[in-house]
C-alpha cells in the first residue's frame, strides 16, 4: 500500500472517531437542552394551572375550564401538541382533560398518586412508541391543603424529530468534511512524498541502467531532500568511481598496446637489421654492375634507359635499407635546449630542398606562444621532417601548413595542421601503424608517421589525430618541457 494511501486512511479513521465521538456529545447536549427547555415550560405550565385552580372551583362547565388554559398556553409551535388532566385530591381523574394536539385516548391515566407536598413530580413515560414528558403539579387551596393535582403531558416527538435532523445533517457535515479533508491529505502527501519518492526510484532505476550523470531536484520537504541528497551524493561518488575505472581501463589499454609495440619495434629492428645485411651486400652488386654496363653505352644505346632505372630502384631500396637501419639502431639521444622556432624553420627548408623539383607551393605560418623546450633537438627535426613530408605529399595542388604551440599544465602542446584533403576516420587508429600507407607501391614505405610517433614517444609524450578538425589534416603533439632522462619504452598511443 503507498504511504500516501496509508496516510490518508489513518487520518481518515481518526477524523471520523473524533468526529463521532464529538457529535455523539454535541447531541446529548443538545437533547439534554431541549428537555430541558420542554420541562421548565410543562413545570410552568403545571404550575400556573394549579394556582389558577385554586380558585377555580370543580364544579364550573368544561367550557370555562378550556377557556382558562388557552389562556394560559404559550403561543409557540414547539408545544402544540399536549394533554392536561386533572386529578381530585384522592388521585381519580376528574372528567375535564383538555386536549391540545393529543387525543384523550393517549396515554390514559385514571389514577395517579397525587404529591402531598408543594413541589412537582417529572418523569419521562413511553406508549405506543412515543415519548412523554409527565409533570404533576399540586393544586392547594388557601388554607394549604391539597385539593387535587394538574397533569401536564408534553410529546417529545418533535424534540425527536429535531434531534434526529441535527444528527443527519451532523453525520452529513462529518462525512463532507472527513472527504475534504482526506482529499487534501492525500494530495499534499502525495505531492510531498509520493512523488518525490517515485522520483527516487525512478532515478535509481537510471542509475543502475547506466545514467552515472542522474541527479534529482530537491523536492521542499526536509526528510525527504536529506534522502535526495544522500542519493546525488552515491550517485556522485558512482560516476566518479566509473570514471577513475575507465581511466585505468585506457591506461591499461595504453600499456598494452605499448607493450605489443615495444615487441612489434624489436621483431621490425631485428628483421630489418637481417634484411639490410642480407639485401645491402647483393645490392651494390647489381647497383655496381648497372653502373658499369651503363658507362660502356652510348647516349644512343637501346639497353640505356633499362639500365637507369635498374640505378634509380636500386639507389631507392638503399635508401629505404638505410632507413631501416636507422630505425633498429635508435641511438641515444641528447638533451638540449631547443629553439623550437628556428628548428621549425630548419625543417621546412630541408623539406623545401627536397622538394625543389615540385611545382607546387606550400607555405608555412606558426603561431608559437610557447618556444623552448629540453628535448632532443634532431630527434624533434626529424619530427616535423616527416610531418612537413607528409603534407607536402597531401597537398597536391599546394596549400599551407599551421604550426602553433602553448604551454598547459607543464606541458608543451604543439598543433600541426595542413589544407589538404585530410584523414578518414575509418584509418585514423592505423596510419602511425609500421608499413601503413594509403599511397601506391612505390610511392611511400609507410615509415614516416610511424617514425614521427616514435621520437615522440621517446621524448616522454604523446601524438594523436585530431578527429573533429575539418577541412585537412591536424596533429596534436604533446611533449614535456623539461626532461632529464630518455624513455626507455615506446607505445603507440595515438587517437587517445
């Protein structure tokens, strides 16, 4: 059963038992007031007709007599209907009952004991269903003796009749006054702690599908906000603890796919160290016989150009030897003070010279906030060589490279950015893979971004793609700004 429900029935019962109890008093009150008032009239009455017929004598015509006590008689509604009889002094009713509303045959007394003293007798009778107030009066002449008695018989039915009116209308306020009530109870506990509570629970069913970020308004009533407010507080505390969770979760991720990398660069360093010496030794055979066939041709020998691009892919497979070899050596490297403008600026004109034989033009604007850094200076150059080289192979038809930096919480962050056609997110997590290129065979080894990654790594940092740039490719490198010793291990860390 809901509180609001329970509430409202206990409140309920317990109105309508006061309610009860309180009416049931307010009519015995009332009924006690009313024969009251009854009484004193019939007493008055008796009374008044007694000394009246002291002087009365018996013997005078009925006429006379009924003449007397309408004489008498109050003018009120409330006492039409009663019966006066008129007792001798033995107690035998004498013939002249006056009859106001009752008929003689009601309650028909033909001798009563009549009171010897001077004060009168009450009681309350019941006949045929109806109710009668009796008053006996004494009739005492001059000389005080007791010459008869007068009998005034009062009906209580309309005193009944009102009673029983009050008691409808009491009962009818009562159950209008209860519903009210009720009605109020219930929605003010309903608005106060039914429905905050169903919001509780609501929000807990949230909680416990996921929504960690689920927090509830407070509701006005003070017991109920301190349970909403423990509630915001677990909640907190919940989200808190998922999200320290899945910061380990990455870290751990991040750890392993160092460590899968770290085995990755040793098996690729060992291959290429045994594919430069197993490759290195018969290629500058063919590169040196090419070489010397070549200077036995003429300029006009059918066999020349064949021979020249036997030089051409021999020179291209030692250089790419050479590269490799270079990446399986990884010598230490050395920390300096670097001028990261001038070595920017460096690199650019390298790129430049090795792309003097390109029509297009690239051009490049920086925005560097923050300049110097502890790093290693060739390492960093070599950085921004396979960058610039990258985008200078995406920019077909020439663009501009950005290249800004600042300082955030003891780190440096630089920004590398081009206008070419970008990266699609379907290979956004596989281009600083070894070996990945989407150019055709020939064009590239898929060793630049690699590479990139890797210095990076060294230096202690981090590179990753910026995948809510538009409208070119953008890199987020970054680097620690002071650094003592070089990181012995190296992770793929991109796209974090």
């Amino acid at each position: 059963m809901k509180i609001s429900t329970r509430l409202f029935l206990y409140i309920l019962t317990l109105i309508l038992l006061t309610s009860l109890g309180l009416g049931w008093i307010s009519v015995q009150d009332e009924r006690a007031h009313l024969l009251g008032s009854a009484g004193l009239m019939a007493r008055t009455l008796a009374r008044t007709l007694a000394a009246t017929f002291k002087y009365y004598h018996m013997q005078d015509q009925q006429q006379r007599l009924s003449e007397i006590i309408h004489a008498l008689l109050p003018h009120d509604a409330n006492v039409n209907r009663l019966l006066i009889n008129i007792y001798d002094r033995r107690g035998n009713r004498i013939d002249l009952t006056f009859e106001h509303g009752l008929q003689r045959r009601t309650l028909r007394r033909d001798r009563l004991p009549v009171p010897q003293g001077r004060g009168s007798s009450e009681e309350i009778i019941r006949d045929g269903g109806s109710d009668y107030l009796s008053v006996l009066s004494p009739i005492i002449d001059s000389g005080g003796k007791v010459q008869g008695a007068v009998e005034v018989l009062l009906s209580l039915d309309g005193i009944n009749r009102n009673l029983a009116a009050l008691v409808r209308k009491f009962l009818l306020f009562v159950l209008l006054t209860t519903l009210l009530l009720g009605l109020t109870l219930y929605l003010i506990s309903r608005w106060s702690i039914t429905l905050p509570l169903a919001r509780l629970g609501g929000a807990a069913r949230q909680l416990g599908h996921g929504d960690l970020g689920m927090r509830i308004e407070k509701s006005g009533v003070h017991e109920i906000d301190e349970l909403i407010g423990e509630f915001n507080r677990m909640a907190g505390n919940i989200e808190e603890q998922s999200r320290k969770q899945e910061e380990l979760f990455r870290e751990k991720i991040r750890l392993e796919r160092g460590l899968r990398h770290r085995d990755k660069l040793a098996s690729i360093g060992q291959l290429a160290g045994g594919l430069a010496h197993e490759i290195g030794t018969p290629l500058g055979v063919i590169s040196g016989r090419a070489e010397q066939l070549l200077r036995q041709c003429g300029p006009d020998d059918p066999a020349r150009p064949g021979l020249e691009a036997i030089i051409r892919q021999a020179d291209r497979i030692s250089r790419i030897m050479r590269r490799m070899l270079a990446f399986a050596r990884k010598p230490e490297s050395g920390q300096s003070e670097v001028d990261l403008a001038a070595l920017i600026d460096d690199a650019f004109s390298l790129c430049r010279l090795r792309r003097r034989g390109s029509r297009t033009e690239v051009t490049l604007e920086t925005d560097l906030a923050c300049t110097s850094i502890t790093a290693d200076a060739d390492g960093l150059r070599q950085l921004f060589v396979n960058l610039m080289l990258n985008a200078f192979q995406a920019m077909t038809d020439g663009g501009t490279i950005r290249i800004a930096s600042r300082e955030e919480k003891g780190e440096l962050i630089v920004t590398f950015s081009d206008t070419g056609p970008g990266i699609d997110d379907a290979i956004a997590d596989r281009i600083f893979d070894p070996f990945f290129t989407t150019r055709e065979v020939g064009e590239g080894t898929g060793l630049g971004l690699f590479m990139a990654a890797s210095i990076v790594q060294e230096q202690g940092g981090r590179i990753e793609v910026d995948r809510e740039h538009g409208g070119g490719a953008r890199f987020i490198i970054r680097l620690p700004r002071r650094r003592i010793t070089v990181a012995t291990e190296t992770g793929n860390n991109h796209g974090q």
